[in-house]
C-alpha cells in the first residue's frame, strides 16, 4: 500500500508543478487574443434606412450637406452655437427657412418677427449666409434634419462605431470566459488531487497503525529546524531545483518573448497634448462629424490635425464661459493665444504661433499608409482604427499599428467594390464577384510587400 | 536573321584586358575583406566563447532596453491658417517656365520636389531635359548667397537700393557710361524693365553675351538675309539632314525641340509609315548627334571649312576655292560628294547646319540651304528662336571701353565673363576700373567675387517672370515657394533703382502682360496661370534666297583652315550635362554620365586610340595642354573611339572655381578659345605634353558586364522594308518554355514598359528624372571609380564596327583592322526588368524581393539583410547595393548632407539606408498613386495616366508604360510591334520591358 501511494506522490507532485507552470503560462497567453479582437465589424452601411421620409426632399442628398456645412453650428437635438435643429420644419415653414438659411441677415433685417426672434434669442450671432445653397439643397438638408430628429436617441458614437463596439466587445467576453473556465477546471483538478493526496496519506497511516508498525512521519519537519536549514534540505531535493529553475527559465522566457515581440508596439500610448481637448466632448456629444476637423482623410494620404482657423469656426462664439465663471475657458484660450486673438476686439495680431501636437499614430516611415484609400475608397469607419474615440477624453493609440495587424484586415474585409468604376474594369474581380467569392485586398495583391513599402 | 556583329561598350573591354576580365568577374568591384577580419580578430582570438557570450549577453541587454522604450515624441505642427488649396500628403503642381519650356513644378507642403513637363503646352507634349530635370536642386543649394553683400560685408536690401541709387545718380551726373551685361534674355518683360531702367538712366546699354556664342549664325543670317536672328529648324521637314559638327540632339541651341522634331521622322509611327530621314554628321569628337547619325565621318576642325565649301560646291555646281584641303580626307571626300547627292534629291526636304560660330562658314552654310530650298520649309528664319541672341562684338568693345575706364558702373545679370571669356586676364584686369560693380548672381561666382555689390537673384521656382523661346510663344515663370535665403530677383532690383513707378516685379509682368501679350491671344492672366503658356500663332515662312559673293567669304575660311592645321588640333565643346557650365555646383549633373564616354565628375582630353598610340599615350595619362595664348591646362586623356585622329576634345563648361561646394571639377578650358573672324571660336590648336602623372576617370561604360551576350538589335532600313521583322530575333518563339514555376497570375494590371531604341537618343534626362523621383543619392566620384553609383536607370552605349558595310563578327579579326574611327553607336536604356521569372527573387534568403501580382518586381528594403545575391544573380546588372548611409555621411557631402537640400526628398519615397539593395521600383509610388486616385473619382484607370519618371521626361517618347492587360494600352500596341524583342529572352526570365530594334538608314554606297 506504501508503494501506492509513493507512485501515487511522485505522479501528483510533477503535476501539481506543470499545472502551476501552466496557469502562469496562461495568464500572459491571456494578454495576446484581446490583441486579436479586431473581429470583422461589417459595418452596416445603411442602417435601417427610414421608410420613405416625409418631406420631399432627399435626405440622403441634404446629410452631405449638412455635414460639410450645418455641423459647424448646429447639432439634431441640441443648442450649440445655433438652436437645435429638430423640429424646425414644424416651428417654421419651408418658404421661411430657405430664406434664413441662404441669409439670416436679410430676413432679420426685413423685420420679420420670427427671425428677430430666433437672432435676439441666440445672443445675435450672425448665422453664415449661404447663397450658394439652392433651394433644392435647403429643402434636401431640411428632409435629412426631419428624418434626423425622427429617430429615436442613437447610443453614443453613431450606429457604426456601437456595432463595432459591441462586436469586438463580443468576440473578447468569448474567449475570456472560455478562458476563465479552463483555468476553473485545472483549478479545481489541483484541489481534488490535494484533497485526495491528503485522503491517501491519512488512510496509509491508519493502516500502518494498525499493523502496529511504528512509522516515522515521513515528511514531517521537525520543529527545531530553522529556515537555512529547510532551505537547505530542499535545495537537496533535485526534483524540485530542476522545477524551481524550468519555471524561472519559462517565466524569463516568455516575459522575454513578449517584450521582444511588442518592440517598437505602443499600444495604449497616451502622450499629453498641449491643448486638452476632448474628442469626447467633439466627437461624442457634439457629434461633430470627424471630416469636419479631419479633411484630408477623405483625400489624402494624412488625415491632418485642423489648423486654427477650423477651431475658431466655432470658438469664434464658443468660449464655455458657463463653466469658468463667466471667464474664457483656459484651453480655448489657448487657441486664442496662439492666433493672437483678442477675443474682445475680436482681431489678429501678428505674434503667432501654431500649436504643437504629439504625434500619438507613429508608423514608421518605410510603410506607406493613405487615409483616403481607407476611408473614401473602402469607406472603413474611423473608429475601426482608432478605436471608440468618441468616448475618448484623451486620446490613445487603439490599435496595435504592427504589420500582423495590417495584413488581418486585409486578409478578411472584402473590398468594396460597389459601384466603383476602377474595379469594374479589373475583369478577374468581375468575374470572382460572380462567382460569389470573396474579393479581399489579399486577393487583389494587397498583401505583397511592395503595396506599402515603397 | 539573327544579327552577330560584335558589340563593345568600351576598349578595355573589346581588347579584354586581363585587369578588365579579373574585375568582371565578380559583380562588385571589391571584395569585402572578410578573410582578413577572421585571420586577424575574430575567430582566432583567445576565447572566441567568452567573447560570444558577452555579445550575446549585451544584445539581450540591448533587446530588453530597446523593449522598454517609451514612444518616441514625434510633434505635428499644423497649419495656424491652412491655405485653401493645400492639403498635406498631396502634391500641387504649379505651372512655370525654364529656359522656354514650359513646365510644371510638383510641390508637397509647400516645398517644390519635381519638375516635369507641361504636357499640354505647345511644345511639351513630354520630355525636358537633363539640366530642366536637376534644376531643382540649385533652389536647395547652400552654396548660394544667403543674403545680399556690400563690400564683402553683410547687409540690408535697404542699405543696398541707397548705395546703389546713389551711385547711379552721381554717374548719370557725371556721364560715365552704365552698362547691363546679361546672357541672353527672352523675358519680354524682363527686357521692359531693362529698357525702363536705360530710361532713367541714358548713359546704360544693355549687352547680351552667352558663354557659348551663336554670333556667328545671327551675324550670318544678319550678312545674308537682312535678318540678324536664329531661326526655327525644322527637323521634323527634313528627309535628309547633313550636320558639320552640330550637335542638335544635344546642346546645340535647342536639343530637347530638335530631338522632338528629329525622333518624329524615325520612330515607330513614322517606320510604319515606311519613312525615316536620313541623318549624315561630320564632326570631330565623338558627340551625342553624332552617335546617333546614320552616317557618321570624322573631320578635323581644319577640314570643316573645307567640307563646307565642297559641300557648297556639289550642291550648286560652283567653284569655290578652298575645297582641295578635304582631298587628304578620302573618306570625308567621298562621303560629302554622296551627301550632295542625297541633298539634291531631297530638295526642300533638306537641311544643312552647322555648329560652328564663325561667320564665314555660317554664310556658306546660308547659300547651301538657300540652294536647296531650304528656307520657308526647313529653315524658318520669320519665326525666330529668342534663346540666344548674344553679341561677341558687343562685348569685345564693352571690354575695351572698360579698359579704357569709360564705365562707371557695371551689372552682371545671369553672365559670368571672369570664367566663360576666352581672355579672363583681359577682362578681369579691365573690370578692376570700373568703380561701381553689382552683381545679380545666387553665388558668389568668378565674376560676383570681383564685384562691390552683391544683390543675389531668387530661384526661378521663387520668381515671377516671362520667357519667349520662340517668336509668338510666351511663357509664365510663377513662384512655387518663398524665397529660401534672403534673395530678390533681379527685376525687382533694378525697378527699385531706376525708380520705377511699379516697384513690384509681380504687379508689373501682370500689367506687362495684360497690356501686351494677353489681349492679342484672348487670354486672361488667370488662364494664363491655369496653362502656362499663351501662343500668338506662328507667322508664314517665308521663302529667303541667299545672294551674294561668296568668294571673299570662301578666302576667310581657307586661310582659317590654314591656321588650324596643326599637329594637334583642338575641339572644344558642350556636354549635354554641364553644358555651359552654369549648372557646375549641381551634384545631379556631375554625377550624369556623358553620353558618350560615360565619364562622370570629370572633364578630359578626348584622342583617337590609334593617334593616341601613335604619340605614344595611353588612357588616363595626365597630359599638358598649352594654348594658342600660352594659358595651360593638365587633363586626363580619354581614348575615345570616333575622334578624329589629330585632334583632342575638351568639354567646356568645368574648373569652376567658385561655383560652390561641389563644383570644383575639372580644367577650365574656355581660355583656350580664341577671338576671330570677329566672334569667339572653339576651334584652336595646341601643343601637348605629357606630365607623367595618370588620372583616373570615374568611367561608368564597364560596370556591368554582358560577358559577351548580344543584348541590343540592329538593323538597317532598307531590311526593315523588306521584313519589319529584320534584325529582331523572335528567339523565345522557336522554343518551347519550360517552367519550373507556377505562372504569376496578373489579376487587375499587368505593368510593363516599352523602348524604342530607335527613339532614344541617350541624351541622359531620363537618369535625372528618375534620381530626383526616387531620392537616389549621389555617391560622388570615388565611388563611382569603386563601381558603386546607384543609377536605377543607365543608358548603356555599344560601339561597333562599320567597316565599309562590312560587319565584324569575330574578336581576331577587330585587330586587323586599320583603325577606330569607323564606329556607329546604339544607345539603350537598362533598368530593372521586371522579369516574370526573376533571378534575383529566388536568391534572396529573406524574401526581400518578390513579384507582384501586377507583373511588378517589389524590393522590401526592411526586410534586405544585404546578402547581395541578387545583385549576383541578375543578369541586367540593375541592382544597386547601399554600401553608405548617403544622405547622412559626411564622406558623401554632395547634396544631401544639409537641412535645406533634404527638403528636395519625395516623401513618398523611402530613403534606403547602409546594406540595403534597391532597384528600379517603375515608380510604384506613381502607379499606386493613380490607381488611387481612380478610385478615389470610382472610375477605370485611363491609359497614359500613370507615367513614369523616365518616361515623362523623355523629349523622344521612347519609353513607353502601360497596362498589358489593357490591349487597347499604347504599351500593348507598342509591345505588338514586329521590332519588339526582349533581352535576354533565351534565358527565360521572361522581362517585363520590351525593346525596339535599332534601325539605322544606312545607304549602300
């Protein structure tokens, strides 16, 4: 029976070792899938279309305009610079607005109640006239506010960004709780085999009494042995040097792994920014459409941080004075102070000086990335990079930017080809697309190394 | 008809010296010393273990630092204001104009980075040239002035205008003379403010002089038609083209137009057509037009005269004397009384030029083309060229009056006398008496270091301007950026101190042209600014016949050529890289090869290899070289095949002195010239002597040897009539191929490329453009003596044998022949080919290298270990190996070594660091840039869109590029031509460029 339960130890205690070697392992495996969690978010390009809007306007045709020239000013549901916009169809009608849209001034000027109104209301700020605008685009841009106003609250950061929220945030709960689980199991594996051990151990002795044979604790220390000499004493014990070590080689070993491998990775990088600016605040509650501050990511290879003059579109008027006491915001100051802008006399001076961001998005130099490849040509949202930057206070860097990264989205997204003539002269996607195949830009070649380095 | 004449890119390798065998055998020219690193250090060290250790211990170390990095802080600075039209990442383009050719400059962020053709001007459908290419580099150069200098010192624009205009004053006071001494100056509104400025100030006179003189044209045509201008050749009219010593491909008055017109009469299209002109060059050296010439005769200086007359005599039937000293010269006798024939058949498809500048010949050469009926259809002298219109006579008493102490004040706009005259002695000592000297030069040149004032011009790309290369055709010169230094330009200066009421240069060109040249066209300035260029339309030709007694004339060059007849008779000329030598401190050009003799940084004394035995010299001796007036020069000899026994060429336009950094580059060589006839000649004699010392020239013709292969086609016209196919082996037709790899399937584009080495003249442009696309550095000449320039494309140039239509096939029998002077050219441009099974790509142990597919051979530099197996492996020799961080060694301090010259960089292009291997890439930036934009308008990709460097800067339209996908594609079509052959085929690599057999009209005597 002895024997037993030697075999039984020897057997167990090399497994309690792996076992422990194993969750350790584990727990830096753990790290590397939320790396991976760039699931395919097929962003729904259209969400759910509202049936058949009211007006007779083109919402789709007034949202390109709205966007490119009411977001400055105006938001769907709430005052900015100017009145919210929901609802503005039902408190004026359609003839008023196209007239105040295309000059406020002149409406005011003639006296018409309703504009006085709305202009001593929001502290006479002058609106931008519009006389470019047609009345075709005012009544399309007035279709796309009512069918803007009729939805109910969107969930913060657009439709597009939540669904991709909610799916890497899916395909991460996935692998945490299997993960979770395995390690419950191995958990409790430990503690039966202990158990059990224990049980053993007990059972041997009591049938080792009653046999009357007199047993000399084995594995029983005795009291007076101090820790040097138990330090000592096991350190003797070559099995366990050999395990101590392995573990300490594998620990070394894989801290090594990873930090070599995350190398120039800066994940999660967050420098601090000269002014603090809150794309939450733009992005998220304001819902300021990113193009309006990123131009050139629909044209050009950078998406370009705006320059001033962007700002003071807005912080012309917008000065948060609500909440520093009646005083300019210290941030908005800064801007003011790098135009030499007297916000009191409202004028230039010559003494200026531009703003010195932290670049926050390194990529080296020798790979060639283009926003507008990404965002017109396969109109990817920002976020899917970026990551949840409307909820962002301060900005970080989302995703990992490494090579592996790249060639994932490449390998998986489909290129989107619709109703774009360059590729409908690209005869083999033609014919793949027939087929029902999947045309990613792997199969286009855009794997190959000289497609971005170059 | 498979063609095996033999082909030989240089002498060193046609007599396959053993030194030129041992170094060819390898593909780089040293080895790497690695035998001695592990004899000495190394493996043979005490305890190779331990030191392995510690290294291995220091790398972990390194490793585990380099992990905890935070990132690096990279700041971005935005636009405070942005301007409108500017968008960060994408490039702009401006039109402008660059000694008449209408251009468009690239910018990025606001800095110029390119200058390529506007393709929509009357002229420009492509092509510039090299130096058009290279000029953006002299905005960058940090050799130029920073600022302007009074007496040496620093000082304000302020301070200058003050000084200036009070002198001015005190002169027109006391009636000394005022001169303006420009080059030539086609700025309509230039030559306003000019003649404004002679307003206030009565005493001036404007002086036109060019380094390299056209006098003796505009003084002939002045004698003979009544028209002292230089007028439009029209070598796109001419069947038969007789040139004595013109260089018209090249630097000779307009090479870019000429090779145009000229490329438009041998190309594929016109072969098609079943024409091609006929090309006969007489000439001394060896020069670009002549190594593309049909025929080609070498003839001394002395027998030009001679020849002329002879020629004038067969043509017309006359008897002018002189003729009988070209009888020493059988074959140039022969070949002159052949070419007679020729141009009496092609009467009024003819033409006769000469690039000569003395007066006599030009005369001559005037009554020859006036008999064949030249005038009004190949000669139009009512529509004029403006480019040069310098006056040596004009000068010569402008010195005088120096001399004299007549001048009071003196101007320098754009002309250099103390280096280009042919007596700087004469003129440097007669400057000295002039009281007030300014100059407008960018640097402080050979002529701004004699002046008192310097007030340093801009940049053209930081000008407003106007140029009008041809009577009617008016170009705009806008600013593409501020001034880089605190530079003004010239016009504005003079506004300022002749107290012009428009004292903005801008303001007034716009005036200028509103009140002159716009409303005649129906322009307005902002179609102006949107084209480039405005044409008034071209006037009638009219018919000019040439009367006169030419028997004075004909004296004149008799006793010319008597005086020329020497031992050692001198020819000096242009290289179509420095030309004049404005362009000295351009580290680009240094670095262009010559056309012909493929030297680099250098100029040299060209000989004939066999007089060069018979004196007893051989290559690379350092030679003395006294001239008539005693001034001496030391040059390296160059044997150069085609020379003209008797006599040695040397290039101008070198040994500047103060040109900048880079410039001090070989022997000044204008002294040499000499005053007669009443024009500057660059005809002369001259005693040689060795010095005993040898020199070696940074030659780039052996790099990259063939070991033999015959890579070029040939093939002359009349076979061509008889089969389009003649000379162009279809050799990978008659085998069946045997693949060991699985096809590259070309999903989308198929990328490939088009030459016709019939269209290429070799002139170079294309190695410019595509260094200034691609951030190819520049090595400098010891490095290009090691075999290690980084060309990305390279003309290679074959001589071969013309033995009286004979060809020489075998190697024994190139000795028995008598000599070297019977030599025709072919010119091909080499660059990565792209091949479907590529060599290079299998060699490569990291997978740095690897195809497309789009039918493109990529090139990973961070992925290169720097193996250089590839380099090994192709058999094109295209790859070139970074043995330098170029841009960031001070070793290598020829252009990029500065914060103002990187600026010049394409962001779009990655600058390559030490051990990495790089190759023609086709410009995949460009083509990724247009498949972009396609999308980007979600519409198909045009053909013609995407062009490449080399392409676009081709005047000859030889490079063709396109999708082979597309049959529909220029390229295709090209590629379906009966001419096409591939290099190399025979070996399978399958090349992604085509060639287009050279074909040559030879006439069977």
């Amino acid at each position: 029976m002895r024997s037993i339960s030697l075999i039984f130890r020897s057997v167990v205690k090399p497994f309690i070792f792996i076992s422990a070697l194993s969750l350790g392992v584990q727990g830096f495996a753990q790290e590397v899938p939320a790396l991976q969690a760039e699931e395919a978010a097929t962003a729904d390009a259209a969400p759910a279309e509202a049936a058949a809007a009211p007006s007779k306007g083109d919402p789709a045709a007034g949202a390109a305009i709205y966007k490119q020239k009411c977001t400055s000013c105006h938001a769907i549901d709430r005052a900015v610079v100017g009145p919210a916009l929901k609802g503005m169809s039902e408190r004026h009608d359609e003839q008023w607005l196209i007239k105040w849209i295309r000059n406020s001034q002149a409406l005011v000027a003639s006296g018409d109640p309703a504009a006085v109104k709305v202009f001593e209301e929001y502290n006479k700020v002058v609106m931008t006239p519009f006389p470019e605008l047609t009345d075709d685009d005012i009544v399309n841009i007035i279709a796309y506010v009512q069918t803007e106003g009729d939805k109910p609250a969107a969930p913060a950061g657009g439709a597009a960004a939540g669904a991709e929220g909610a799916v890497s945030g899916d395909s991460g709960e996935v692998s945490n709780f299997m993960l979770g689980g395995l390690i419950l199991v191995v958990l409790i594996t430990l503690l039966v085999i202990l158990v059990l051990n224990r049980v053993i151990k007990t059972l041997d002795r009591v049938i080792l009494q009653k046999k009357g044979i007199a047993v000399e604790e084995d594995g029983v220390v005795s009291t007076k042995e101090t820790a040097y000499e138990k330090i000592r004493r096991l350190s003797k014990n070559k099995k366990l040097v050999f395990f101590t070590i392995l573990l300490v080689v594998i620990l070394l070993g894989s801290w090594g792994w990873k930090a070599m491998w995350n190398t120039g990775v800066h994940q999660g990088y967050q420098p601090e920014q000269p002014i603090k600016y809150s794309h939450q605040l733009h992005a998220g509650t304001l819902k300021i459409d990113c193009q309006y501050c990123h131009t050139g990511a629909y044209k050009s290879k950078n998406a370009t941080i705006p320059s001033l003059n962007v700002c003071m579109n807005c912080h012309n008027y917008v000065q948060a004075t609500d909440k520093y006491n009646g005083e300019i915001s210290p941030e908005i100051m800064k801007i003011y102070k790098a135009l030499d802008y007297n916000p009191d006399t409202k004028e230039y001076g010559p003494n200026q000086k531009p703003i010195q961001w932290v670049r926050i998005h390194n990529l080296p130099d020798f790979a060639y990335f283009n926003h507008s490849q990404h965002v017109s040509v396969a109109g990817i949202e920002c976020q899917q990079c970026h990551g949840p930057i409307q909820t962002m206070e301060e900005v970080y860097q989302y995703s990992p930017l490494t090579m592996k990264w790249c060639i994932n989205c490449h390998r998986e997204h489909d290129v989107n080809t619709e109703g774009n003539g360059y590729y409908d002269k690209v005869v083999e996607v033609h014919d793949l697309l027939k087929q029902g195949k999947k045309v990613t830009p792997a199969v286009l070649g855009g794997l190959e190394c000289g497609k971005c380095h170059y | 008809m498979k063609s095996n004449k033999k082909y030989w890119k240089g002498l060193e390798e046609l007599k396959s010296s053993p030194e030129f065998v041992e170094k060819n055998k390898n593909e780089f020219a040293e080895q790497i010393p690695l035998e001695d690193v592990l004899s000495e250090g190394g493996l043979n060290t005490v305890a190779p273990r331990r030191d392995f250790l510690k290294a291995l211990g220091f790398g972990l170390g390194a490793v585990s630092l380099a992990a905890c990095q935070t990132a690096p802080i990279h700041k971005s600075i935005p636009y405070l204001v942005k301007p409108e039209d500017v968008t960060p990442g994408v490039a702009n383009y401006y039109v402008s104009s660059y000694n008449g050719q209408s251009i468009l400059v690239k910018t990025r962020e606001g800095r110029p980075i390119k200058i390529e053709p506007n393709e929509k001007s009357l002229f420009g459908n492509t092509g510039t040239d090299a130096a058009t290419q290279a000029a953006i580099l002299d905005l960058y150069d940090v050799s130029k002035l920073k600022g302007p200098k009074l007496d040496g010192a620093d000082t304000s624009w302020d301070k200058i205008d003050s000084f200036v205009k009070g002198e001015l004053n005190k002169l027109q006071a006391s009636g000394k003379k005022i001169r303006i001494v420009s080059s030539s100056i086609s700025s309509p509104s230039a030559k306003s403010v000019i003649a404004e400025f002679i307003t206030q100030y009565p005493n001036t006179v404007h002086v036109q002089v060019d380094a390299v003189s056209y006098s003796g044209i505009l003084q002939a045509n002045a004698n003979s038609f009544g028209k002292a201008v230089i007028p439009s050749y029209r070598f796109d009219r001419a069947d038969v083209i007789v040139s004595i010593s013109a260089d018209f491909l090249g630097t000779w008055i307009s090479g870019e137009e000429f090779t145009k017109q000229y490329v438009g009469n041998r190309n594929s299209a016109s072969l098609k057509k079943g024409k091609m002109s006929r090309h006969i060059q007489f000439e001394t050296g060896m020069s670009l037009t002549g190594t593309n010439a049909d025929s080609r005769i070498p003839v001394k200086p002395s027998e030009e005269g001679p020849a002329i007359i002879a020629l004038y005599n067969e043509v017309t039937g006359g008897q002018l004397p002189g003729a009988q000293a070209l009888a020493s010269n059988t074959a140039a006798n022969t070949a002159i009384k052949l070419a007679a024939k020729e141009l009496l058949q092609a009467r009024g498809r003819a033409l006769v030029v000469s690039g000569s500048n003395d007066v006599s010949i030009q005369t001559v050469v005037n009554a020859i083309n006036s008999a064949l009926g030249s005038y009004g259809t190949t000669i139009d002298l009512d529509n004029q060229i403006n480019n040069y219109a310098g006056n040596d006579a004009a000068f010569s008493s402008f010195v005088k009056e120096m001399n004299n102490g007549e001048v009071g004040a003196v101007f320098f706009m754009g002309s250099n006398p103390a280096y280009d005259y042919s007596d700087p002695k004469l003129f440097t000592d007669a400057l000295a008496k002039v009281p007030l000297r300014v100059s407008f030069s960018d640097r402080e040149d050979e002529t701004a270091s004699l002046c008192t004032v310097l007030a340093p011009t801009s940049c053209f790309l930081e000008s407003w301007g106007d140029e009008s290369a041809v009577e009617g055709y008016f170009t705009i010169v806008q600013p593409t950026i501020n001034p880089v230094f605190n530079t003004r330009q010239a016009e504005q200066s003079l506004l300022a101190w002749s107290e012009n009421p428009q004292k903005n240069y801008y303001q007034y060109v716009k005036s200028y042209w509103e009140k002159n040249i716009l409303p005649g066209a129906g322009k307005s300035w902002k179609d102006l600014l949107q084209a480039g260029f405005v044409y008034t339309g071209a006037k009638p030709a009219g018919s000019y016949a040439f009367a006169g007694d030419l028997t004075g004339v004909a004296q004149t060059i008799v006793s010319q050529s008597k005086a020329l007849a020497k031992d050692i008779e001198v020819h000096l000329y242009q290289n179509g890289a420095m030309k004049d030598g404005r362009y000295a401190n351009n580290a680009f050009l240094q670095e262009l090869p010559d056309a012909v003799s493929k030297v680099t940084w250098d100029n040299y004394a060209a000989v004939a290899p066999k007089f060069a035995e018979e004196q007893g010299w051989s290559e690379f001796d350092l030679v003395e070289i006294k001239g008539e007036n005693g001034y001496t020069i030391v040059l390296p000899l160059l044997l150069q095949p085609g020379q003209a026994r008797g006599t040695v060429s040397i290039a101008v336009g070198y040994g500047r002195t103060k040109a900048g950094q880079i410039g001090k580059v070989g022997e000044n060589a204008y002294p040499l010239a000499k005053v007669a006839n009443g024009s500057v000649q660059f005809h002369t004699t001259a005693a040689i002597s060795k010095t005993g010392g040898k020199y070696e020239l940074a030659q780039t013709q052996t790099h990259h040897s063939y070991e033999g292969r015959n890579i070029v086609r040939e093939t002359t016209f009349a076979d061509y009539k008889k089969d389009p196919h003649a000379g162009t082996t279809a050799h990978g037709a008659a085998h069946h191929n045997y693949d060991l790899w699985p096809e590259h399937k070309k999903i989308g584009h198929n990328w490939v490329m088009a030459i016709d080495l019939n269209a290429c003249t070799g002139c170079g442009s294309c190695i410019v453009a595509c260094n200034v696309e691609n951030n190819i550095p520049v090595v400098g000449r010891d490095e290009v003596r090691n075999r290690r320039d980084m060309h990305w494309i390279r003309i290679d140039r074959y001589y071969s044998f013309n033995d009286g239509g004979k060809s020489v096939t075998k190697e024994d029998e190139i000795s028995e022949l008598e000599n070297m002077d019977n030599i025709s050219v072919v010119h091909q441009p080499m660059l990565c080919q792209h091949c479907d099974h590529a060599p290079c790509e299998t060699v490569c142990p990291v997978i740095a290298t690897m195809h497309s597919s789009d039918g493109l051979n990529h090139m990973a530099y961070n992925r290169c270990v720097g193996t250089r197996y590839c380099a090994n492996n192709c058999p094109y020799k295209v790859r070139r190996f970074n043995w330098f961080n170029y841009w960031n060694d001070s070793r290598f301090d020829n252009y990029l070594n500065n914060e103002f010259t990187q600026l010049l960089l394409n962001p779009d292009v990655t600058t390559r660091s030490r051990g990495v291997m790089e190759k023609c890439s086709m410009c995949i930036q460009r083509i990724q840039g247009g498949r972009l934009a396609a999308k980007l308008e979600k519409r198909a990709l045009v053909d013609g869109e995407i062009q490449m460097a080399c392409q676009q800067a081709c005047s000859a339209n030889a490079i063709i590029f396109g999708d082979m996908n597309d049959p529909e594609s220029a390229v295709s079509k090209a590629l379906r031509n009966e001419r096409t052959y591939y290099v190399l085929e025979e070996i399978n690599t399958m090349p992604g460029i085509g060639y287009q057999t050279k074909v040559r009209n030879i006439v069977e005597a």
